[in-house]
C-alpha cells in the first residue's frame, strides 16, 4: 500500500463462499480490511460451517439479509450464479456500495450490471482475481493465494473514479497485481491465457481414454500439464461456453500450431523444429523472471 | 530392495554426464553401489568440473580409458550421442559387463545394439529412468530426482536373466518403479505420455507469439501446462524426429479431441460438454492416487 492509507470497509459480504470466497474472507479479517463479513449461501448445513469459520461474523441463506448495509458485497459463486444474482444485489444494495464479482468472464457479467435499471452509476465493477486451485470448496480455502497473483478489474464505461480507486486498492492491499482493462478484451485474454489451456489439458486425458494403464507410467511433465484438467466440470462449462466465440478462435490457432509441428515432422525440416521449438523455450522461459 | 541384497559394482562410468548422468553418478556414490565412478565428456574444462565432484573418481576426455575395466557403463547423453557411441562402447567394454542407457527413444538404440557384431548376448539392456527437469547441466544434479519415479527397461531377443536382474535392481535400489516392455512398445507408450505433451506445451507457448504481453497476466494453471516448453530444444528435435512415426499419430488423435470439444461447443452441445470434462477430470484426478 506504499504511502497511501489502505482502504477499509464496514461490512463486507461474501456471496457464495466456496474456495475462492472463503479465501477472501479469510484474507479480509486477517488485514482487517473488513470490520465485519457476512456470508451469503443457499444451503443450510454449509451455512453453519461456514459461520463457524473465524472471518465469518455472520451467514445467511437469504440474500437480502446478508448484503444489508455492506458497503463490499463479492459475488464469488460460479458465472452463470452470479449473472442470476447480480440484478438482486443491485437492486438491494444500500447506497454507495461497492459491487464486484470473482468471475472468470466479464463481458457478459458487466453486460448485465450495465444493463439494470435505476441502479446508481458505477456500483458494479468486474473482478476477476486469476488465483485459486483445481480444488473446490471452503475447506481448502487460504488467505495465501493473493500474493503475488495477477487480478484484472474491468471498469465500463461509465466509471465511478473513487469507487474503482477502493476496488484496485483492496486487490492490491491483499497482495494481488492488479491490471484494469475493458470487458471485451478480458474475455479475449483469459481464452487464450486460460481457458483454451484448460480445453488442451483435458483433450491430453481424453486421448489417453482407451490406454488408461499407460498413465501409471507418466512423469511430472505429463501431471504439470494435465493439473488444471481436474478442475469443476460444472464450471468450467459455464465458462467455455460464456467465452464461445474466443474459444473457438484460439482452439483453431492452436490446431494451426499443431500442424506446423506436423507438417515440419513429415517432412524432416530440421531447421524449422528448431525454430518451433526455440520459439516456445524463448517465450516460456521469459515467464520465469514475470 | 526388501529381503534380496543389493546389487553393487566395482567400477561404474557415466558417459555424457549431464542432469541426468551426474544424479545417477551421485546416487550411485551415496548409496554405495558403486565403488568407483569414473565418467567421459568430451570437454576439458567439462571434465575438469566434473572430477571436482564427490562422486566422480576420475573424469577421462577420451572414451577407452573411461569404460576400462567398468562393470556398469551408462550412456547419459543425447539419444544421437548415445546411438554415435554405443557401437564402439559395445566394442571396448570388458567381458561381462552391464551396459544400458537413460534416452527417451529405446526402439533406434536397442536396434544399434542388436546389431553390433562379435558383441556378447545381452550385453546391453536399454533403460529410460523417467525423471529428470526442463533444466540441463551438471549443476543441476541431485541425489533426489529418482525416489518414487518411473523407469521403463527394454530387454530385446536374446536376454541375460542375470544381467536384466542386475540392472532392474540397479534402478530400485535409487528408488525407481521399474516396468520392463520391449522397445517398440516404450516408444508408443512415450509419445503419448511425453512426446505429445511437450510438442503441445510448445505449441501452446508459440500460440501466444503475436500477444506476448499477455503472458505477464497468465496464472498457475498456464505456467504448469506449459512448464516443459522450456525443455532444450536440440534435445527435443531428436527425440520428435525419432519418434516421428508414433507421434504423427498422437497429433491427429489430439487434433480429434479439440474437435469434440469444437464442435461441441460449436452446437452448443452441453451433455457432450460435460461428458469431455468429466471424462478428463476422472482420467486426471486418478493420476493423483497412483
């Protein structure tokens, strides 16, 4: 936070609690940045567990109670739940609330909070902090999977100056890089950085469908590059088709990729494997000193 | 090594220590199953470093000297290097002696074996310890990397029983899961669990040419997906063209799954969505227990 104070707030409310949510809960009781937490879930068992945790002053399973007074409601459950929620919260939010969401995608998320009605300008701003793990839910929630990691926050167009500046500076202060940027070219980003690499880790397993007994053979080059393809079917659903049209893009790209290195193999082009090959050891090694 | 003793050997000579070569030299040394080690490089100011290691008695810049009166010899360089120098190792070993290799290709190198006239039956046996790192060099060398790892020995025709005996106790007793198959079949197994792997991480690297500043947002997930991009290259050109056969076929069967998920997408299919995920998340998540 360098010279500047760090932003505080009163309440803030955490909207569907899973890895993601509870780990932001955690990390705001522990800095302090929130006074009080109170969560939102649906389910009555998890609702007492999550109570029970320490950042938790108090959880609900109706929405309206939870995010009263707030002055940081977080969506945190999947796209497609956020998107549902998103004009409720809108609606019932107290004046001079800020009102982000953890979603992987925002062009369509901050389409909706743009397009509700008789709401104050600027109350939404998208978030979406790039972090977490192929694991799911409270239980594996840290306050250490901030630091260190990228956030992009998508201000639209009509922006709210001082409530972007809280928003940026409570990424920052839990020790996120933050990068702002429009919607639309999140969306393009994220499937290429993230959701097309998704896409070709579970293409990897689903080749091995009929050699199943190979895998026991398999090093840790094979498991770093097939990791992510643990992840929640539910959810990434959710995210492949919110992003169709990148996707599909970037899965054609990489196909292109893909016959280069066929094509230069058939036909025993030495000098060009190499360029391929030095090509992507050059890009992935400058990742290292990111 | 449970009931049965150790097997260990008067004299063992790396040839080509690199990573790998030098780990196998230090771990031989710790464990004590070899009492002498001697290694080959073709470099002075390489052999030099060399000999100042722990494990390395002497270090020989021509290969007789090197492989005289050694009861193991382990071919640790390229898989060209290895299959350049195996005829005349073949050639000059003593009597008796346990020859084998660590390349990623076994089918070439145990053909050049089975080749070499006036040679003792079985005299070498080929291996692929599958461990290792994207990094290369001496100087990066560790006792650790082979605790719990895999490691494929390809026995041909004409076996030894005593010598396949020796060499897979040899890659035990430092820690290894040993499988024995026949060549061919370790270069099909290989091309899909690693050879397709990295020419995938290496595309998806190249994939992002035209939007590297990209990259400085990318996440856990990207960096782990295409860690081994950044593997060396030259190494790798042999490797792809030596398996260019099997691995022409890995790439279709690639390119065939990113079209399940493409057009899939593309008709907004979400039970078949759900199944591609699913299937991969089963696949991956039973990697973990093995």
């Amino acid at each position: 936070m360098s010279q500047q104070e760090s932003t505080t707030f009163r309440r803030a409310t955490i909207i569907g609690p899973g890895l993601l949510g509870a780990s932001i809960g955690m990390v705001l009781y522990e800095k302090r940045i929130a006074q009080q937490i109170h969560a939102y879930l649906r389910n009555e068992k998890k609702r007492q567990e999550c109570e029970s945790s320490l950042w938790c002053d108090r959880a609900f399973t109706e929405l309206l109670p939870a995010i009263e007074d707030s002055d940081l409601i977080l969506l945190c459950s999947t796209v497609d739940h956020i998107a549902e929620l998103l004009p409720q919260v809108l609606k019932s939010a107290k004046q001079g609330a800020l009102i982000t969401d953890v979603g992987s995608l925002k062009e369509k998320i901050c389409e909706i909070a743009g397009s509700s009605v008789g709401i104050e300008h600027g109350m939404f701003i998208g978030s979406h902090p790039m972090t977490g793990s192929e694991k799911n839910g409270i239980e594996h929630a840290s306050s250490r999977i901030f630091e260190g990691k990228q956030c992009i926050v998508t201000p639209t167009g009509e922006k709210d100056k001082n409530r972007l500046d809280k928003l940026v500076s409570m990424w920052s202060s839990i020790g996120m890089n933050v990068t702002t940027m429009n919607p639309k070219r999140h969306d393009e980003i994220v499937a290429s950085i993230s959701h097309l690499p998704h896409l070709v880790s579970s293409s990897l397993m689903n080749a091995m469908s009929e050699n199943k007994e190979w895998l026991k053979l398999s090093g840790n080059g094979f498991k770093d590059s097939t990791r992510i393809a643990s992840g929640n079917p539910e959810m990434w659903l959710q995210i492949l088709q919110g992003n169709k049209k990148n996707l599909l893009r970037e899965i054609d790209s990489l196909k292109q990729e893909l016959e280069n290195f066929k094509t230069a193999l058939k036909s025993d082009d030495c000098r060009k494997l190499i360029c391929l090959l030095t090509n992507a050891k050059d890009l992935r090694d400058a990742l290292n000193d990111i």
